[in-house]
C-alpha cells in the first residue's frame, strides 16, 4: 500500500518529539495502546495555567508510519488549543487530513484516545472531574 | 554500482533468470501446440518440450520423471498432496499429523479435512523452529496415514530435520510429505536420501515463473497415488488434469537445471552475505535473530528489533528496499505472524521483526546499504518510541497495564 504525502511529510520529519516532565501539575500524560498490538502512543501536553491554552504538546509513538504521522499531527494540533476545543478532535478529522485508508483508521483512534487520556490526566491531577467519552468503536 | 531499490524479499518470490525467460519465449509464439496433441508436430514439439523440463525437474529432486506431476504452484501441489492422500487412503485412516508453522496453503487445506470429518494434529515447534521428533513419535496412531512437514520456513528459514522424520514414518508405515517450496533449488534435497513421498516445489521460488509448480509422488517403494481434486481430460497420469502450461513447465525446467549447477555457489555467496549483514544488524542493541541459525536456508535472516515496530520500520526505506515484516501492520488481518508467535515470541517482538531474503542478484554492496539504511531508521524509531524510553529508564514493560483494544 502506498501511503500519501503527508503521511510520509510526518514520517521523516516528525514534529514535536519528545518528553514533557509528567511530575508537573499541567502536564498531562496519555499513554494508549499495547506493544502486543503493535500500536502504543504517549502523548502529553502541558497546558498555560493562566489562560488554559495547551502550550506544548509531545509524543513518542510505537506503530506504523500512519500511527507515527497521527500523533505527530495531533501534537501540531493541540498546542493553541484550550482544553475544551482539544477534547473534540475527531480522529476523522485526522484521517481526512492524512488521507488515511480504511485499514489505517485505527491509527487516527488510537491519537484521539491519547489525546482524551492526556486531557482526563491533566484534569484529574487538577482536580476536575475525568470527562467520559465515548468509547470509540473502530478498533 | 549500487542498484535501487534493492530487493531482500526472495522468500516471497524471486525474479525470473533471465536465462530461463530466453528458453520459454519460442513456446509463446512459434512452438504453441498442446502437449496432448498426438496428431501433428506443435504437439510433439510441445511434448519433447514438457518431457525435457520433467527429467529437468525430477533430477534436481533425486526423482523419477514419472514421478512428477506438474500443478499450477505449491499451493496446489499442497491441497493435492493433502487431500489426495486423505481421500485415497480412507479406508486405511483419517488422521494427519502437521505442524504449527506450515504455510497456509498446508495448514488450512489441513482445517478443510478436519471438516471433513479427518483428524489433524498441529505439532507445536521449539523457539529453534523446529519440531520435536518424541513428539512427533509420540502423536502418531493407528489410524494416522500422513506426516506433512515442511521441508524449510518461508518466514525465518528453519530446516526441519526430514530424514529423522521420514525414518520415523517408514517405520510406522506412514506417508511423507513435505512442501519444500523454499529449499528446492537453495538447499540439496533428495526425495530419496530424504525419504519424502510426496513433495510440494513452485517455480517463482526458484528463479523460474509464476503459475507453474509440481507435486512429486513417489512411484515404488511405495507405490503413491492420490486421489485427483481437478476432474477433466486426465492429464498428469490422472492425477491433475488441464493442458499443460508449456512455457511455464519449460521455464520451470530451466530454472531447475540452472539450480542444480548453480546452488552451491550461490548457497557459499549468499551465506556469506547473509551472515555479513546478520551480524551487523545484531550489533544494534536488543536485536535478535529468530529461529535456528544452525539449521536454516543460506540465503535467509529474520531479526527482530525490539521497541521499534515492523512496519514503522520499513517505511523508512522501503522505497530503496524491499522487505517484508512479521509486524500485523503490514497484514490484512492485524495479526502478526503466527509463525514466529509460534516460535515463541511475544506479540511485540514478532510486530518488531523483519525478514530479509537474498538471491541470485544481490550484491555485497546492496548489503552494505541495507545495512546502514536499517540501522540508522532502526535508531531513529528508537528516538520516538515510547517503548525504548521506558526500556531505557528500567522500566519492566510486563508491569505496565496496556489499554488492550
Ligand atoms: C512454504 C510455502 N508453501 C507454499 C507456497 C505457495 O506457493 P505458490 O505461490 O506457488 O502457490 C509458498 C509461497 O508463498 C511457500 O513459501
Ligand atoms: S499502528 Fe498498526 S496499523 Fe498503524
């Protein structure tokens, strides 16, 4: 299977790379996926506690390229964004962007979980309630 | 000069030998004729043609001309084998012993006698890729009329021990088979040193075309036969029926008589090759080799680097190489390879594998670069996985509670 252009843009210059320090209160930490799937994804943000905006975002990604190129565009995404805004992200959304086939979809839910798993640990380190998703159903 | 995209996926299928394009061009156009056709000279000629590529054929195998029967590949050499045995031999038993790491063509034609109302036992293999012989003595019964075992991996390359395992049978009074797709024409096999009664090969395998393969059924000692799975004008002794595809056939004999003159430098080349970069690439920290490396093809290595995923992996050359992975990224099924699971290998380890399989045209320049290609994306994935940071920091991944989808 070919992948597209951006997918491959992503893959060989991949942005935001890297580890925030999780200890840090407006960090939040998401970590989905498992090695024996093939497809593990850590991404974080940390968020500007003055205005509430994600400041920074990072990831580190075990999986295929499009895996790769799914968190690396959410990452892009993130920062800028409040945390509301951030939460609605639809891994669709990341699919159209890539041009994604079918069989790579499962790559764009695995970021839109990290995405909601770095939001719910940033809330719960803050004292907020988790927000509750909806379990994706495309695996 | 270094030639890209570099090809490492001869497990697969290897280009045809330009040689042996050369022979079957004249049987497209000028020499046409239907091998059955008794009556006029396209006939014979195609005849003396088919004729020529069977004595080709059999003498790479040790076998008789008679004893081969020409299929369109393995696959239907292995449903032949298979299921003409279980329907031919009914009244003698339903039961078939196989193992675990077969090639689908064997191991769901194995699912479809099991449906049947036949007994199928699946031997599990060692970490080596190998069959334990107790184990397999101590499976056989009564009722028990084939050992389908084959002759070498087409993933990690393994050679299973066929003469042991023949000798077991003969003394049991049980058929052989073996689908040696991927040893024919690397390794020497010789259904009669070997002790195999039935045998599975494919000409793409080998530097010959695609849709062209054979079924070797022994003729004496014992007298073999199987049962046909295609009804038509009897051809093949009966056994398999459709016009010969003559060029392929011719094109098939070529490359076995190629291979018979060829395969020991080609092995001492390829080995020499193929060890040059295993032993590169296993220099990368936490790189492993899976499957035996004392019984195994020249020509073939498979090589899992941990913390990296396999198909990740080979997005970062595979527009200059070719190479496949065990990784479920790189299937329709999102499974990974139940070859290497059945070697033992955690689920991660066998998405973090790649296998790599030389051939008559690799270059030692080509290993060079794949070399340096895999190892620098190999580090470079490293740089972005989660996983290898953990592994870094000492964390024991087993503790961690993965999100299972
Ligand atoms: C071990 C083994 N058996 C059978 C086959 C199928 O061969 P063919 O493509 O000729 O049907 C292959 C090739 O994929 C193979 O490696
Ligand atoms: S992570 Fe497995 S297909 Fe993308």
């Amino acid at each position: 299977m070919a992948y597209s252009e951006k997918v491959i843009g992503h893959y060989q210059n991949p942005k935001n790379v890297g580890t925030l320090d999780k200890s840090k209160s407006n960090v939040g930490t998401g970590l989905v996926g498992a090695p024996e799937c093939g497809d593990v994804m850590r991404l974080q943000i940390e968020v500007d506690e003055t205005t509430g905006m994600i400041k920074d975002a990072k990831f580190k990604t075990f999986g295929c390229g499009s895996a790769i190129a799914s968190s690396s565009l959410a990452t892009e995404w993130l920062k800028g964004k409040s945390i509301d805004e951030a939460a609605k992200i639809d891994n669709m959304e990341i699919v159209e962007e890539l041009h994604l086939p079918p069989v790579k979809i499962h790559c764009s839910v695995l970021a839109e979980d990290a995405i909601k798993a770095a939001i719910n640990d940033y809330r719960k380190k803050n004292g907020m309630p988790e927000l509750k998703f909806e379990e994706s159903v495309v695996h | 000069m270094l030639k890209l995209p570099i090809y490492l996926d001869h497990n697969a299928t290897t280009p045809c030998d330009p040689r042996v394009v050369e022979t079957m061009i004249p049987y497209f156009t000028n020499n046409f004729g239907n091998a059955a056709s008794r009556n006029h000279p396209f006939g014979w000629q195609a005849e003396e043609a088919v004729d020529n590529a069977r004595v080709q054929v059999a003498k790479l195998i040790g076998a008789d001309p008679k004893e081969i029967i020409f299929t369109s590949g393995a696959t239907e050499a292995d449903n032949l084998a298979i299921k003409g045995v279980y329907e031919m031999y009914a009244s003698k038993g339903n039961h078939i012993i196989t193992c675990n790491i077969e090639h689908k063509a064997v191991l769901d034609t194995c699912k479809h006698i099991e449906k049947e109302g036949g007994e199928v036992t699946y031997l599990k293999v060692n970490p080596d890729g190998l069959i334990d012989l107790k184990e397999l003595e101590a499976a056989i019964k009564p009722t028990t009329i084939l050992i389908a075992i084959m002759y070498a991996n087409n993933e990690v390359g393994t050679v299973m021990p066929m003469k042991e395992i023949s000798a077991l049978a003969k003394k049991n009074g049980i058929l052989v088979f073996s689908d040696a797709t991927q040893a024919v024409g690397k390794i020497p096999v010789d259904v009669n040193k070997d002790g195999i009664d039935l045998l599975a090969m494919t000409a793409h395998k080998m530097y010959g075309p695609k849709g062209i393969g054979a079924l070797y059924v022994r003729r004496k000692n014992p007298r073999v036969k199987v049962t046909a799975q295609m009804d038509g004008g009897g051809h093949e002794r009966g056994m398999r029926s459709g016009t010969l595809n003559v060029p392929g056939i011719v094109g098939f004999g070529k490359a076995c008589e190629l291979a018979m003159l060829e395969m020991d430098t080609d092995a001492k080349r390829l080995s020499a090759l193929r060890d040059k970069l295993e032993n590169a690439l296993i220099n990368i920290e936490e790189a492993y080799v899976n499957g035996s490396r004392r019984y195994r093809l020249p020509h073939v290595t498979n090589i899992s680097f941990k913390h990296v995923e396999g198909e990740g992996l080979l997005m970062g050359f595979n527009k200059d190489i070719a190479l496949s992975s065990g990784s479920a990224c790189t299937s329709a099924s999102l499974e990974p390879s139940y070859v290497l699971k059945a070697l033992g290998l955690g689920d991660d380890l066998a998405h973090s594998s790649l296998r790599f399989g030389l051939g008559r045209f690799t270059t030692e320049e080509q290993i060079d670069y794949t070399i340096e290609a895999v190892t620098k994306t190999v580090n470079k994935l490293r740089e972005m996985s989660p996983l290898w940071e953990m592994y870094k920091e000492g964390i024991d991944l087993s503790t961690i509670e993965w999100a299972h989808h």
